[in-house]
C-alpha cells in the first residue's frame, strides 16, 4: 500500500533533508502546500499539491485548503475498519499515514513591538491544529510531527518498526496535544489582553513549555521542572546549574531590587526574605550597610544589586559564600575574580517591575491574584500623629516601606536613612516580628535610636508600636485600618512618634 505524508510546515528547518529521507528511504510520497511545496519542489523532491489531491482548490488565501475530507477521512480512518475501509474506497479517500505540520507562528508575532490585532488574527492556524489532532487521535497508525527536532527520531523509528515506532507515534501524539494546547492558550491569553483588559479570565489557561528539567525540587524526594520564560530575563554567566530553590531565591530578589532604580542599592536575601538593603553613592558602601544589618544570615544566601557590579564590590563579596549574584551586567574584573569561584551562580538580570498574575497551588486549584505592584506616593499617604515627620524620617520611611513589602507576613523592618537596621520575618505575632528586629540589630551592633519602623500589615494593638518606640523607633509607617488605630495613634503622640498611614497592605503569605 502506498505511504504517505502531507507535509505543511511554518518552521521549514530541516525539511527538505527529512523529506528526502522520507522519499528515497522509506518509500513516501509526499502532500504539501503552498510555501512549502515549493520549497520541496525546488529541492527535487516529488510534491503532489493537496489542491490537486483533493480536486479542490486552495482559496480565501490560503485560508481553506486543508479542511477536506480527502485529509481528514485519510487520517482519522481507522485501518482495522472494515466499514471505515470501505466508505474510503468508495469517496476515493486514500490513506495519510504522516503529517509533519508546525503551526503559524502567533506567539512570536504577537510579541513583536506594535504587533496589531489584524496581524495576531492572521497568524491563528487553523488548518494546521486541525490536522495535528486529527492525526494524533490515531495516532495508532499515522506518526504526527510537530516538531523540527522530531525529524532524527522520526527516521530512527520508522527504520526500526514494530513496537519502538509504535511507541514513539504515541509520544508524538502526546506532543501534539501538549503543543495545540499551549497553542491554544497562548490565543485565549492574548485575546482576554486585548478583549478584556486584561483582567482576571473566566477559564485559566496555562501553557508553557518546559524550561529546565530541575535535580529535585524544595527537597531530594521532590521532582520539579521550570517552565515558562524564565530565561528570557535572566542569563546565568557561570555556576552550578540552577537549583528549585535557587529559582524561587533569585525572582524574590529580583522583585526586590526591582524597586529601587535610582541610587546604587544592593539586597542580600535569605530564604526569599530580606537580610538587608541599603542604597548609597556606590554599590560598596550600599554593600557595607545591607551586610551590617546581618552579618550571619547572608551565608549561602543571594545578593542581588541594581547597578553594574565591578571588582571593588566583587572582591570584597568573593570573601563570603554565596549560592547567587544578580546584577543588570558584570565588569571584566569582576568575572575575572568570580571565575576563580567555580560554582558560584551569576545572573545577568533584564528584570524590571511590570504588571503580572501570581500563582499558587490549593488543593483541586489554583488561586490566582494580580501582583503587589500598585504605586504608592508619599502625596497619597496620611500622617495621623500629631507631630508630622521630618524629612529624613520620610526618607526612612519610604526606604523602610519598600523592603518590608518583600518580607513575609508578618513583617516589620526598622530602617535608617536608606538601609535596613532590623528585620524580624514570618512570625505568628507582630510583636514576636519586632523583637526580632530589635534582636538582630542588637546582634549587629546597629542602635536603633532615630530609626523608623515600617509595618506592612496594621498594627492590631498599641504593644507593638510601644515597643518599637522603646527600642528607639522615632517614627513609624503602617497600612492602618485596624478598629483600634485610634488607641495605637494615641500611644504614638504620647512617645512623640510620628506615624504615617498608606492605606495600602502587604501581606506576604
């Protein structure tokens, strides 16, 4: 029985070698279309043109073509069927026992700067995901390729036959639905953009392609995979391979040095939470002050800086371990004095704040919220003591507030004028935060007299901001709501504390 394949590709990579394989080796002839069969043709390889397969002509620009039942029938008959094999015979249905097809290229078109509506409609394939899927259903007798770098193991299998090409027609077809899917996904994401603002869709579509097979995940027992476009902001110049935790670690300090795009700052994190930050004239001295606040914390931590990290700053960090640096670039120097640390990860990172969806796995779902990344301005924000703050306090304080949006719930942070003193992080109570707090900058040997503590979520009672007052806070800032704002402002004017409300919360789960 004659053999064939209908080829129809986007990606024409590696086509015209894998059809002539498919010709002189394994017998097939060959269906194509359009950009395609031309191709193929130039290039001596027979092509039958599926218009004239099918006696109907390609029309509406190429939209049609394809949905004919000469296609379809050929590759969703089932060979076994004797009624199926009859009703082919009698509509003159032949067999398709191949389809090489990878879709129109909407993903890139839409990612293009200034990519329109129009242009993103064109590029949706239609023909292409029709013929995949129909294929793949049968996948018991006709191999689907979707893939390029399917073509090896494709001419591998049919040259070895029996249960090894019938295995691999079964990955395939799994490939197939996985990459129609996404496909498929990727449309609905762009069109809730465009048709809903954006805003949270009725169904959740999520289709991204495996990034990096992962060791293990949180744990050794835990397998674990990244997907989606990780790469795409960060580029790893040297190191060990990227841990689970690694990952979680780096986009945790990337959120927070995202923040600060004016003076040199530099974070050192630990668990995702803040060990310290500081902003000053030059990414050592900021360096000299996040350090400061926990000199013990950083050990196998990550550092993650806002400005172009050079030798001065890299010799002194080169003294302590680190699991990972970040930085928007490194200077020769630096890598030359990096280098000499084999399996220290650097990170060139791209990352800047942008709108984007978080989400978190609950048992039988997914919950799913926008990000933390609503502005806030010092105008918008109340100051509900009697004595309002200086500015060098406002200076704390909005540095103060920045941080303690990236520590977990629940946080406090005291702060100096741009720098962390304290950090006290994922306690069940407030007041346990802020002994925390209190305790590492005791530890470090920074006084907390002058500093401000910043709060994300209300403080429910007075006792938290007392004690922040008792350990030398001189000013604090806080979402407020809580019913008894009116007690904790009372207990700041009687400690001659300023205190400003953003109406905003943090919580950090």
């Amino acid at each position: 029985m004659e053999k064939r394949a209908l080829i129809s590709v986007s990606d024409k990579t590696g086509v015209v070698e894998f059809a002539k394989e498919l010709v002189r080796k394994h017998g097939y002839s060959i269906l194509s279309t359009g950009g395609t069969a031309k191709l193929l043709s130039q290039n001596g390889v027979p092509v039958t043109e599926v218009s004239d397969y099918t006696g109907f002509p390609e029309m509406m620009d190429g939209r049609v073509k394809t949905l004919h039942p000469k296609i379809h029938g050929g590759l969703l008959c089932l060979r076994g069927n004797p009624d199926h094999m009859r009703q082919a015979e009698e509509h003159g249905i032949g067999m398709i026992d191949m389809v090489v097809v990878n879709l129109y290229p909407f993903e890139s078109t839409v990612a293009k700067p200034g990519c329109s509506i129009e242009d993103a409609i064109e590029n949706i394939d239609i023909g292409g995901p029709s013929m995949l899927r129909s294929a793949a259903k049968n996948h018991a007798s006709v191999t689907v390729v979707c893939d390029a770098k399917d073509y090896p193991r494709v001419l591998e299998g049919l040259r070895k036959g029996g249960e090894e090409l019938a295995a691999l027609r079964r990955s395939l077809a799994l490939k197939v639905y996985q990459r129609t899917s996404a496909y498929d996904a990727a449309i609905s994401n762009y069109l809730n953009e465009k048709f809903n603002s954006g805003a949270l869709p009725e169904t959740l579509n999520i289709g991204l392609k495996m990034a990096q097979k992962m060791r293990y995940g949180e744990n050794p027992h835990q397998g674990a995979a990244l997907y989606g476009d990780f790469f795409k902001y960060f580029r790893q110049l040297q190191g060990k391979e990227l841990s689970y935790n690694n990952i979680v670690d780096i986009n945790a300090a990337a959120e927070l040095i995202s923040e600060f795009d004016g003076k040199p700052t530099v974070a050192i994190l630990k668990h995702t939470n803040p060990c310290g930050v500081a902003s000053c004239e030059t990414l050592l001295d900021a360096w000299k002050q996040a350090f400061a606040t926990d000199t013990q914390a950083p050990f196998g931590g990550i550092i993650a800086v806002n400005k172009r990290l050079c030798g001065d700053l890299a010799e002194v960090v080169s003294k302590i371990f680190c699991e990972v640096i970040i930085a928007p670039d490194f200077s020769d120097e630096a890598l030359e004095i990096f280098s000499k640390k084999k399996n220290l990860r650097l990170m060139v990172s791209t990352y800047s704040k942008a709108p984007k969806r978080v989400l978190k796995s609950v048992v039988g779902g997914v919950l799913v919220q926008e990000g933390d990344d609503i502005e806030e301005l010092k105008e918008n924000m109340k100051v509900v003591t009697k004595r309002a703050p200086t500015e060098e306090e406002w200076r704390a304080m909005l540095f103060g507030w920045k941080v303690v949006k990236h520590v977990k719930s629940n946080a406090i942070v005291y702060a100096g004028c741009e720098r962390t003193l304290g950090v006290g992080a994922g306690q069940m109570s407030r007041v346990d935060s802020s002994r925390i707090a209190v305790w590492k900058a005791e530890c470090a040997g920074l006084p907390l007299k002058g500093s401000v503590v910043a709060s994300d979520a209300f403080f429910p009672f007075a006792d938290g901001l007392v004690a922040a007052a008792k350990a030398g806070a001189t000013a604090a800032i806080q979402p407020g709501g809580s019913v008894r704002d009116e007690e904790v402002i009372k207990a700041a004017d009687e400690n001659g504390m300023a205190m400003v409300f953003t109406s905003v919360r943090h919580f950090r789960h």
